[in-house]
C-alpha cells in the first residue's frame, strides 16, 4: 500500500468516527430540545391552571356567557 493509501484510509475512518459521534450528539441535543419544550409546556399549563384558579368573582363573570342582567330584577 502508498502512503497515500494508508492515509485516505485512516481519513475515511477518522471521518467515519467523527460523523458517528457527530449524529450521536445531534439526537441527544435533539432529545434535550424536546424534553426541554415539553417541561415549558407543563409550565405553562400549570400556569394556566393557577390563573384559572385564582380568578375573582368579577372576573368570572365577565367572562360568562350569559347576561347577568336578566337576573337582577
């Protein structure tokens, strides 16, 4: 074999290894990323939940559907 054999060779395995960690570490940032958005996400929806919890009267209210105005008389 050539030097030139011998180093395309171990250029073809270096780079073999490097892409193989390259898509390891691409699908772990990837797993982070979801876990991430999916930790925001019951955030947010706890968050939510406590607004909707923590409501006054005036403001359930004004946010029913029906006219309260019937029922005042």
């Amino acid at each position: 074999m050539s030097s030139r054999n011998k180093d395309n060779n171990l250029t073809e395995h270096l780079n073999g290894d490097v892409l193989k960690q390259l898509q390891k570490k691409k699908t772990e940032l990837k797993q982070q990323e979801q876990e991430k958005e999916e930790k925001e996400r019951q955030s947010r929806l706890k968050k939510k939940k406590e607004r909707e919890a923590n409501k006054s009267f005036e403001e359930l209210l004004n946010e029913s559907a029906l006219d309260w105005k019937k029922f005042k008389d």
